[in-house]
C-alpha cells in the first residue's frame, strides 16, 4: 500500500500533484497524496466516504488550503502564495454535488454570470456562449427556468454549462450525481461521457463505478487518506494488487447485486 507516484514535469500534464498533506486538527485527512493526469485523460477515484477525496478536489484550486505539498495546472504552481489564485480558477471547472445555482437566476443566467463578471463579456457575447454550453448540454430548451422549475439532474447539467462556459483547462467534479434520483443520474452521466470523448481532462470522484471503469483513462482507489492504488480501470476492477482495494470493490458488487435483485 503507497501514496507514492512518480510525478513527471512534462508539459503534457495538465495537473499535477506532489505529497500534499492536509490536516482537520487532530485529523490528518490528505497523507502525502502525489498523482499526475495527462491533457485529454479523464481520471476516476473511489473509496469509501471520508478518506479525503472530496478535500483532495478543493485543495487542487485552493478552496481548502493544503497544509504541505505542491500543485501545477501545467507549468504554473497553484501552491506558489504569489499565483493569482483567482486567474487559476477561471482556468478550473468546478462542479458540486449540490449543483451551486443561484435560485433567483435563471439557467441562462447562471451560466453567463461569469462571463459577463469575471470574462468581461458584452451581454451579447455572453449570451451566444452561454447557449452554446446550454444546448451543448442538452438545455437550451430550458434557458429561461429558474433551478426550481428543473430536475436535478438537469439543474447538475447547468452547473456543468456554467463551468464549461469559462473555457476551462481542467474540470473538477465532486460526485455530480450523489444528490439524484436513480432515474436522473443517466443524464448527467451522458454529458460527463461525451465530455470525455471530446478530449477533456477531467478528474472525478465518483460511487459510479460503471462511468470510472467505461470511461476513465485512470483509477486512483483512496482510503484514509493515501492512495492506496493506482492503474487502468481494467487493471483496478478485474485485478487489482491491493487486498483493500478487492475488498472494497467486492462490497460495491455485493451492494449492486442485493440492489437489481
């Protein structure tokens, strides 16, 4: 069982992540965590809630402040104190699991806010980008909805036009679909899919483990706070190296089989 793994300085890595540490008092949450993700490559990581994979997310465009360690988005490092934290999360989608819509905006809104604050787009100019995302992500029909006249689901998929909206290098995603309705989760799924087949990179943390072992490039299995494997998909759900890790999965498959039986 390691947190170690060779962190390149390539310039094909979009981000990059060093021994990072992050302590709650008396609660040591992140132990020393390094991984890196390559332009393009969509990474998954699982583990049993409460091992730090949520924290992980934040401290990667600082909405938590790690205690140790590093980060880059590409050759800029987001722990440097002299980095304009603000311009390095313009360049970071983030999306949450309790979708962060302002209520009184509609979709259109909430998807142009940052364009026209923080883009300084024109209102025209913020508008064509902001349907764009919408339609990209199956939406423009419900622009002018406020998120209460949504479903989840498609409330998650605005958040998702919002951030790509932003034109960012990286999304985030901090388990999209743990507030749906089983019936609702297919669709946000389908967005974060087709987001994946055109190339962006992306890092989620996800019970879904169908969408980490189809579409992910890469699986990080975390539990308390370490990483305790890493590898393709195929190699972390068909043979993986670690006994926590079989042990983990095959609780997952006995939830699922007890769940469609």
């Amino acid at each position: 069982m390691s947190s170690e793994y060779k962190v390149s300085s390539e310039a094909s890595f979009v981000v990059r992540v060093a021994d990072l540490h992050k302590r709650y008092g008396s609660e040591e949450v992140l132990k020393g965590v390094s991984f890196a993700v390559r332009q393009g490559e969509a990474l998954a990581i699982i583990g049993p809630s409460g091992t730090g994979k949520s924290t992980l997310l934040r401290c990667i465009n600082r909405l938590t402040e790690p205690d140790r360690g590093r980060i880059w988005l590409e050759n800029t490092e987001i722990t440097n104190a002299k980095t304009d934290i603000n311009k390095i999360r313009q360049q970071i989608g983030f999306v949450f699991q309790d979708f962060n819509l302002f209520a009184h905006l509609t979709a259109l809104d909430n998807v142009r806010l940052g364009l026209t604050k923080v883009k300084k787009l024109s209102l025209k100019e913020a508008t064509e980008r902001a349907m764009i995302e919408l339609r990209r992500v199956g939406l423009a029909e419900q622009a002018q909805k406020y998120p209460a006249q949504l479903s989840g689901g498609q409330q998650q998929r605005v958040s998702i036009a919002r951030a790509l909206a932003m034109d960012p290098k990286l999304m985030l995603f901090d388990e999209p679909t743990s507030a749906l309705d089983p019936e609702l989760i297919g669709e946000v799924l389908h967005v974060m899919q087709d987001l994946a087949d055109e190339g962006m990179t992306m890092i989620v943390v996800t019970h879904e483990m169908g969408f980490a072992r189809s579409v992910c490039d890469e699986v990080i299995f975390m539990e308390k706070g370490v990483i305790v494997e890493q590898g393709p998909p195929e190699q972390i759900f068909t043979q993986p190296k670690q006994p926590r890790t079989q042990q983990f999965l095959s609780k997952i498959s006995e939830l699922y089989g007890r769940t469609s039986s």
